[in-house]
C-alpha cells in the first residue's frame, strides 16, 4: 500500500494510508468549521429554549430523546469537499517542456558551476528531468534524507531512547549513564524539543529511590555507549562546538546547547548534562565527572525520549547534527556496528541500500552532512524522497513529515515565492560553505506530486545560491507543463 501525503496549507504535510494526495485551504477549511460551530451552537441554544419552556409535558421517546415540535433543519447548499484529493489523472510534466523550464534556472549564477539536479514522478516512478544525477556531490544536510531513512527502517519508530541513573560506587554517589538522547532537557517542558524527557523527572526518581536523608556530593556522568572521535573526518576546526554543531557524547542535554533555548552549542556535553542532574536533585556543589558505572549498579531512574519517529522529524525539520548524528549512531548499534563516526556512516549506508536505494555512489564521513567529504548523488536523495512518497520504503512516513515546509516550518519557514512555493514544496535543506541543496516534494499546478533534489557544491554567496533553489521549486510548483 502507499503512503498518501495530506498537505494543510499552513500546516504541513501528514503521511497516511491511501493512494492519493490531498490537499486543503486550511483557511477556508477553519472558516468552515468555524461556521459549523455557531451553526451547530445556535440549533442546540435554541432546543434547548424551546425544551425548557414546555416544562413537564414534553414528549420524550424510548431513547431519551425529546421531540421539539415544527422543528426545522437549516438548508444546506451546494459545497465543495473540505480535503480534495488529487485527480488520479492529473497530468505528469511533459520532459522537454520542463527541462525548458529548469534548465536556465539550474544554470543561474547563484548555483555556480557543477549543479546537479533530478526530477521523479512519484507515481510512476519516471525521471522527468536529470542533470548528471548520478554524480556524486557534497550534499551538506540533505544527507540526512539518508539518516532518517536509516533510522526509520531499522529502528522500531515508536521506540525510544532511554536515559537512566544508577547508585555509584560510593555512597552519596550517583551515575547518569547516557542512552544517546540528546533531548533530554534542563526545563519542562524543553524549549527544543517538544514531548522530550526532564532533568527533573530524573531528580525526582533519584530522590524517591535513595534512602531518606541521602546526600549526593558526586554526579558521575557515563557516555561510554558511543566511541571514538568526538568530530567527524571532514568536520571544520570551528564546527565542534558551535552555533550548530558539538562534541558528539552519548549524554547531553537540550541537543547539548550550552542553556535551554540557547543558539550556541557546548563543547562538554557529558559534564553540562551532571551539573544538570546535581541541581535538579538540589546539590549544586556536588563535584561532577565523566566515568562510567559500576557492574550491575541498581537503577534509580529512567526517562525515555519521544519515539525515533518524532526525533526523526525534530532533526530534520531543524536541521538537528546534533540529533542527526545521535540517531546515526543508534542505527549502528542496532547493525551491530561501532557507535563511531565510521560504524553510524557505514550503517546508514548499508541500511539505505537494504532499503532498495542504489547507494553506489554514496561515501559517507557521518550522519549529519556537516563532513566535507561526504559525497551523495542528487538521483539517491529523489529516490529516499520518492520511496517514502510512494510507500515502497516501508516505515519511512516520518521522513516526509518531517520535511520543513516552504514558507510556513523549519530551515524552510522564511522562503518560498508567495504565488506558488508555499504549502506546497516540502523539503530539506543543505547549507555549507560553498554548497547549497534542496531535496524534497512539490505538488505541481496541474496537481502532480514530483520528487526533486538539486545539489550545488560550486556555488557562490547563499542568499544567491539560496535565492537559485526557491526559484527551481516555484517553478516546479507552478508547473503547467
């Protein structure tokens, strides 16, 4: 069966069950109900008048309902469907036409030279448009299209991600082992991520386990689940930690930012997620260190995060690395691979293959993207993106619901040209020095679903190289042809 893909303007998109693709005004849908409500409210206030004014002799059937005599139903005109589905024969994009379309804006100057570009048809699966799509280029972000396809098909997407605390060695002593979530949170509810565990849920259980009067004078914290470097092979010197990227542990709190809500990242996670759990158990001069926990330590506590479904969504719609690369490593783990840079790119690689995906000529460096070295060609990001469009990746929905919706959500919310693009590009975005992508869907004028991906990793400045994109997707979107 294939996914449908619901598209709410202004909302966003809701992979489902079904063939179809539907799409509504949420305006005038909300204007609708709206009307309903008042509709419905003045008929219910008005029986209930006329209810109350006959007192006891009303007549009440077997059921309990009460007859109101001369009762009138309104009249209901003509109307048209809230959610209209796509014509199943809504006409695919003549190939010739639409390389005239794309073709001088995939040459514009803001994508530099090298632009490589793809467009599929999601119900036949045909290549409307390729422009060198099997070369392999720096996708930047996109790559996480590749991330979550790993994740969502190997891991149980209703799964979550556990954090515990354990007793340590020494009395007084407590361990947070980290489970790789780095949503757990500082505030409740967390300012990044909604539905995320709390420091104070943990602190909390750690106080109702311990023997009354305990008191923690050392927080321990354990990170050792995942191994190896802390940066990625391809990473810059200032990448690690910074507005976007940190040390990628195994213990982290708020995605490792150095404050709830806080644009900058930090460059020790572990020891600013015990300095968390200390003051949430009201010890804030307990001394705070990395190690790891004893054998066969009892638990104190245990929060979960939200289901590997809802992170996926979360690190795409934001462009999370940090999020990515956590999510990366766990599909490690589940192939039995090393929780490293190498074993999380190797996973995923091999994952997305398994998934029908022709990965020859994908090399990863991480899960992020954020590497330099990482190489995907434009065809595999159209294929990750058709195959949850059309339902032959099974399990795959989060990755188009996560996708930022043009003008409206995520890395997408301050782009899309107002006569077309918003409400109906989805895509993920790209950005490094140099390089800049999209990779996505797009409904068409004529009411087509289309999968697309352009990578430019010989761009110029990113407000050209980005303005080039927009245009490619408005032109896709207001596609006639």
């Amino acid at each position: 069966m294939r996914s449908a893909e619901v598209t709410f303007w202004g909302v966003g998109t809701i992979a489902s069950s079904g063939s179809t693709v539907i799409t509504a005004n949420y305006g005038r849908f909300r204007k609708r109900l709206a009307m309903g409500v008042i509709a419905l409210v003045l008929i219910l206030v008005g029986g209930g008048i006329a209810v109350f004014g006959m007192g006891g002799g009303e007549d009440t059937s077997a059921d309990g309902a009460v007859t109101v005599p001369d009762a009138e139903l309104p009249e209901l005109g003509e109307f048209s469907p809230v959610l209209a589905s796509l014509s199943s024969d809504a006409p695919a994009p003549d190939p010739d036409t639409l390389a005239a379309v794309l073709g001088p804006l995939l040459q514009s100057p803001g994508l530099g030279s090298g632009a490589s570009a793809e467009v599929v048809d999601v119900a036949t699966g045909d290549v409307l448009l390729d422009l060198d799509a099997d070369d392999p280029a720096i996708p930047a972000s996109t790559a996480k299209l590749l991330t979550a396809v790993a994740a969502l098909t190997t891991l149980d997407p209703a799964d979550t991600l556990a954090t515990t605390v354990v007793q340590g060695a020494t009395p007084g002593e407590v361990v947070l082992v980290g489970g790789g979530d780095p949503t757990l949170s500082r505030t409740a509810p967390s300012q990044s991520y909604p539905g995320a565990p709390t420091v104070a849920d943990l602190a909390a259980q750690v106080v109702a386990s311990l023997p009354s009067g305990t008191a923690v004078t050392r927080v321990v914290v354990d990170s050792s689940l995942f191994s190896g470097p802390l940066t990625a092979s391809g990473w810059g010197p200032g990448d690690a930690p910074s507005s976007y990227a940190a040390p990628i542990t195994a213990t982290a709190v708020d995605g490792a930012r150095v404050s709830p809500g806080a644009v900058a990242r930090s460059g020790q996670p572990g020891l600013d997620a015990g300095s968390a759990l200390a003051d949430a158990l009201g010890a804030p001069g307990a001394s705070v260190a990395l190690g790891e926990a004893p054998a066969g330590a009892t638990t104190l506590a245990t929060v979960q995060s939200a289901p590997i479904a809802r992170l996926v969504e979360q690190m795409l719609s934001m462009s999370d690395n940090v999020l990515a690369e956590s999510l990366a490593r766990h599909v490690a783990l589940a192939r039995d691979l090393p929780a490293t840079f190498a074993g999380a790119a190797q996973a995923v690689t091999e994952a997305v293959s398994e998934a029908g995906i022709d990965a020859g000529g994908v090399s990863l460096s991480d899960g992020s993207g954020l590497s330099q070295q990482d190489l995907v060609p434009a065809g595999v990001l159209t294929e990750v993106v058709a195959g949850a469009a059309d339902g032959s990746i099974e399990g795959a929905s989060a990755l188009l619901s996560g996708l930022p919706v043009a003008g409206y959500d995520g890395t997408l919310f301050d782009r899309g040209d107002a006569g077309a693009a918003p409400g109906v590009v989805r895509a993920k975005t790209g950005t490094l020095a140099g390089v800049h992508a999209l990779a996505g869907t797009v409904v068409t004028a004529d009411g087509r679903l289309l999968a697309f991906a352009v990578i430019a990793d010989q761009s110029g400045s990113e407000a050209a190289a980005e303005a080039a994109l927009d245009d490619v997707a408005a032109a896709l979107a207001a596609c006639g042809c």
